[in-house]
C-alpha cells in the first residue's frame, strides 16, 4: 500500500512515522507547503519526497493522508474524493459549516471513505468509559463532565486560523461526548473569558471557556477548557449514575494536586501537550485507517460524526456572542439535512 501524506508539520510528522512502520505500507510520498521539510523528513524515514500536491495523484497512491492547516481541508478532501481515494483527515473538516457541508457532498457523491482524527476514541480511557456506559455499569447516566486544559496558548499566528476555543479545543470533547454516551446534544449555554493575554481578544477569540450541555436522554453535560493551564496539559472526563461514577485522564501523570492530608502527590512527570498524552491512540487511529482501505472495518468516524461535532461547537459560539441558550436545531446540518 502506498499512502500520501499532505502535511509534514507536528502531526504530520508523527503520522509519517506511524505510517512508515505499518508492515501494510509499503511506501509513502510526503509534501508540504515548505518543500525542504517534506524533504528533511522523506530522508530522515527513508521515503519520498513530491514537490507539490498534484504528485501525490500523478505518482500515484491508495489513500490520502491531510494534516496540513485547517483552511486546506475541504479542498483537499474533495481532491481525493474525485480522485476515488480514501482520506483520513485531522480534525475539523473546514472552520464553517458550508465548507463542511460541500466536502460532505463532495465523498458522498463520489462514494469514497473520509475518516477523521478524532484520536479521543481510540485512547483506552475513553474506550473503557463508553464500554462502562453502553453496559449500565453506572445505572441511568445524570452528569458527565469534561475537560480539556493546555499548558501553554498557541503562537497568535496560530491562535488567528484555529476558529477558536470551541472549534479547535472543545470540538474534541463534543466528539467523545456523542462516542461515550451514544446520545445527542440537543442544547448548549455557552460563556468564555478573554482576561487572559492581549492576543485572544485580537483574534476576537476567549482563553477559557465553558458550556452546560443537555442530551436527548436528560444528562446534563459540563464541557470547560482553557489555554493557560500552568500546571500541564490536563484531559479528563467524569461520568456519574445512579449505581457508579468514573473518570477518564486520572493516573500518576495528571496535573493537579490534592490539598487533603491524605491526598495523592502531585504528578512528578504532568502531560506537556496532546501528542504525548495521546500517542498510542494517534497509532491506533491509524492502524484502524489502513484497515478501512483494506476493506477489513468499517469506517470508525466519518465524515458526519465530525459535521455533528462541530455544530455543537456552532451552537456554543452562537450562545457565548449572543449570551443565550442555543437549540441545535437552530444550527444547520442536522440529522435528515440536504447535504450541500
């Protein structure tokens, strides 16, 4: 199998990596915006190095891989779609929900595979809590409450192209709401902070945030994230019943300390960042990709499992500009819509 990768940034390079010790792929072609990086890279796995994307389809490949910058998604998703190849993509498919909806047409009409980075539903926490849900191990489920906190903000260039708290951060706790519980979102109360460094309030964007959630069975959710987490990177997520309640992120490395006498000790080695808290599930998700082009699983998250994610997303920033309660039936794309 011969994959195309789209991207040598920080994701894409530890894509390739995986990619590259697949015993199911045999070879990769690599490019990016910055020709001397896909190089630098392609010599360093032992690979090849396209100048351009238009290579990665006149050479020839089997799949797509997309990390490249958020804006470059939905372009690049239809490319392959046209070209009968199957795509994974990192997360989201577009910054709006009309981009979104066109790519979404654009697999749909071809009749080809996008699967998408949602990494969370690969980690074995997540995994064991949806198994833990789906069991009624927690009896009737009544608050769920996430979180998703990281160290350090992103460079203000970086910050302006993420589409902000609730598209780039909380999207990820939208997505593995909807995966551990099996229910939907049917409204969101949304606030944000921007008392934080100068920059969010020039890229109109908030440091923190949160939102109270209602799912279609009554559970109440409570999603929170902040970029100046001092104390390290910080991903949890609490589910309580009736009969028991569990907790996703709480081991040895999680970054927070007890001031009970008998407390546990703080965290001798916190998470630093998302790729080294995630890393074996960034794997996973991969080795699952190669799976779906080789016709042995079904697509894990698709394309409208991410439309669904990000209009919950839409429904937060609605609420935090308008401070009001947002049904996502306001929100376009839902179930039954014409896609675009």
């Amino acid at each position: 199998m011969r994959i195309g990768v789209i991207g040598t940034g920080r994701i894409g390079t530890i894509h390739a990596n995986t990619l590259s010790r697949h015993r199911e792929v045999g070879s990769l072609i690599l490019t990016d915006a910055d020709p001397a990086r896909a190089q630098e890279l392609a010599h360093r796995l032992g690979e090849t190095a396209a100048p351009g994307v238009d290579e990665i389809y006149t050479w020839g490949v089997d799949a797509v891989v997309i990390t490249t910058a958020t804006s470059a998604h939905a372009e690049l998703i239809g490319r392959a779609a046209r070209s009968g190849l199957p795509v994974f993509c990192e997360k989201p498919i577009a910054l709006d929900l009309p981009g979104t909806l066109h790519a979404l047409a654009e697999v749909e009409a071809a009749g080809t595979v996008l699967q998408m980075g949602f990494q969370r539903r690969f980690d074995a926490g997540y995994t064991g809590a949806r198994e833990a849900v789906r069991s009624g191990r927690l009896g009737r489920l009544h608050t769920v409450r996430a979180l998703t906190s990281d160290q350090a903000p992103p460079s203000a260039a970086r910050l302006a192209l993420s589409g902000g708290l609730y598209r780039d951060t909380l999207i990820h706790d939208f997505d593995i709401l909807r995966w551990v519980t099996g229910h939907e979102v049917v409204d969101v109360y949304a606030a944000g902070s921007d008392t934080g460094p100068a920059m969010f309030r020039e890229a109109g964007d908030v440091d923190t945030g949160a939102a109270l959630l209602t799912l279609d069975d009554g559970t109440l959710a409570t999603v929170t994230a902040t970029r100046l987490n001092g104390a390290g990177y910080d991903v949890r997520m609490e589910l309580a019943g009736e009969l028991d309640q569990i907790v996703v992120g709480l081991d040895d490395r999680t970054p927070i300390a007890s001031t009970e006498p008998t407390g546990p000790p703080a965290a001798d080695k916190p998470w630093t960042g998302f790729l080294e808290r995630f890393g074996p599930a960034y794997e996973a998700e991969l080795a699952a990709f190669v799976e779906v082009v080789r016709g042995e699983r079904a697509n894990p998250c698709d394309g409208r499992e991410a439309l669904q994610a990000l209009r919950i997303a839409e429904a937060c920033e609605v609420s935090r500009r308008e401070r009001r309660p947002v049904r996502l039936g306001e929100i376009a794309g839902g179930a039954g819509a014409a896609v675009m």
